[in-house]
C-alpha cells in the first residue's frame, strides 16, 4: 500500500461515515435517495483508481467523472 493510499477512507470512518459502494448513474441517485429515505446522511466521493482491483478499474477509468463512492452515517 503506498504511503497516504486509504488515507481519505481512514478520515471518513473516523468521522462515522461508512463505505456502502461505488457505483455510477441511473442507480447512484436512486441509491443516494434511498439511503436518505432510510434516515442516513449520504456523502459522495470521487473514486480512488489505486483502492479498486483491476477489473473495476478498467470499468471506471472511462467514466472516471461519473462515477462516485457513496458513504452513509446515521443522522446525528
């Protein structure tokens, strides 16, 4: 792992957010209003190339800007 990889993740989790998925539209809005519907806070992410394997980063590399990582916390 290279120095600061997984840094940003670390931050999230310390601040209660949970990684849920990476996933891009029709079904990251869906996702994103049920995740709020359900009483969750919702945070999306640009998505890190380096923390994907390398089937998933082929996918993603072409819809790099579409494409985000959704974490959720449980409303304070």
């Amino acid at each position: 792992m290279a120095e600061g990889e997984g840094l940003r993740e670390k931050e999230l989790a310390e601040e209660g957010w949970v990684k849920q998925t990476t996933i891009g539209e029709p079904r990251l809005g869906e996702i994103v209003e049920l995740y709020k519907s359900l009483g969750y806070e919702v945070r999306l992410e640009p998505v890190r190339l380096d923390e994907l394997d390398e089937e998933c980063r082929r996918c993603y590399e072409s819809e790099i800007d579409e494409v985000k990582t959704v974490y959720v916390r449980k409303k304070k």
